[in-house]
C-alpha cells in the first residue's frame, strides 16, 4: 500500500483537517506542547500519508525546499497516531518520504529536526546527526541529515 501524496493545494477540507487533527493530537494534546502547530510551511510542502477505513490519519510527514540549501529538502511533522504506533507505519511513512524526495523532487540531501528520544528511529533509515541538542517548542531536538 502506498501513502497518499498530495501538495497542499490538492487537499480537499476533509484531507487537511483530518491531517491537522492528528498532528495537534500528537504535537500539541499528547506532548503537552501549546505552540502553534500551523506553521506557515505547510501551503509549499508536500503532504504524505496514510488512513485508516475511516478515513483518520495514521501516519504523515512533510516535505519541502529548504530554502537555504539548493538541492536538500527538509522532512517535517513526521507523526504516527497513537492507534498505529508499534506497527511498522512510522517507518513506511519515512521510507516513502525518502524516496518521494529523491525520486520527484530530486533532493540531494534530506534534513529534519528530530525529537531527541526519536534519533534511532531516524537513523534506520540512515540519518545521521549533525549538531549539538537545541530546545524547540521546549522539547530536546537535534539536526539530522541523510546524503543521497
């Protein structure tokens, strides 16, 4: 099964709220963070993800031009929902994204900014990290890289 992608223009209402919904669940309600989840990025970002038969979000990430580096594309709101952790979708969703980046939009490099406690999980897929710990949004984070 492959993820639904989407740029942002093609979202339907239904697609973008239920996309919204699960970050703020995870981002905002679960690590008790209250900052602003609509960051402004989303509208030149390509959107990932997967559903369930209800149609929820079960697992999604963001791609887009990191306007300061040509060639690399950052990955972003990398999220699986609570009722799908320990599935394997998180990884699906980040194996997807890596080749969307590579393939489509012919990223040299990728970058993210990991949560702290999720460096393994980004480095499966090859990451590697780059810079000392920064507190983002209040929550240890580091700069992460992968060169393709």
């Amino acid at each position: 099964m492959e993820p639904t992608i989407k740029s942002f223009g093609q979202l339907t209402t239904a697609e973008l709220y239920e996309i919204l919904r699960t970050r703020e669940a995870v981002f905002i309600v679960e690590q008790q963070c209250p900052y602003p989840e609509a960051d402004g990025k989303d509208p030149d970002a390509m959107h990932l993800y997967y559903t369930d038969d209800e149609g929820h979000v079960t697992a999604y990430l963001r791609l887009y031009y990191k306007k300061d580096e040509p060639g690399t594309v950052q990955v972003g709101r990398v999220v699986t929902s609570a009722a799908a952790r320990g599935t394997g979708l998180g990884g699906k969703i980040l194996r997807a994204g890596i080749r969307y980046a590579t393939e489509q939009m012919g990223a040299e490099r990728l970058y993210l900014e990991a949560q702290v406690y999720a460096i393994g999980f980004y480095q499966k897929e090859g990451f590697e990290v780059t810079s000392v710990e920064f507190l983002e949004d209040g929550i240890p984070h580091v700069q992460m890289r992968l060169s393709i």
